[in-house]
C-alpha cells in the first residue's frame, strides 16, 4: 500500500476526522461530569430551603386556622 495513494489519504483523513471527533466528546463528557457536580450542590441548597419554607408555611396554615386560644399559644410558643 502506497502512502501517496488516494485511497490511503482518504483513509488517513477519516482516520484524522473520527478520532478528533472522539477527543471532542471526551472533553465535552469531562466538562458535564463537572458541571452536574455543581448542580447536584445547587439542588441540596434548594431541597433544604423548600424544606424550611414548607415548615414555615404549615405553621402559618396552623396559626390561620386554629382557634383564638391555640393562635396565642403558638404565638408564645414562636416568640
């Protein structure tokens, strides 16, 4: 097989093309392992701040909705 052909140069440059392609989606694969690390921190972030906001909300649905007397309770009981 002659280096000079063209059927090796063509051969060559698909070679060229695919593996470039690879190192590609290596890097693209790389960088979204990192950014899903960043999310998954953003995520526990937020799952706790929908968890504190929740007990928040239920103790106001509590204090709407209760009686007069359990609304002073609590009241103390938050004060």
């Amino acid at each position: 097989m002659e280096i000079n052909s063209p059927f090796t140069m063509v051969v060559i440059i698909v070679l060229i093309s695919v593996g470039a392609g690879v190192i590609n989606n290596y890097f693209k694969m790389r960088a979204g392992r990192e950014s899903d690390a960043e999310s998954r921190a953003d995520v526990e972030r937020m799952q706790g701040e929908i968890d504190r906001l929740t007990e928040r909300v239920r103790v106001l649905e509590t204090i709407a909705t209760d009686k007069d007397e359990r609304l002073r309770e609590e009241i103390r009981r938050l004060a």
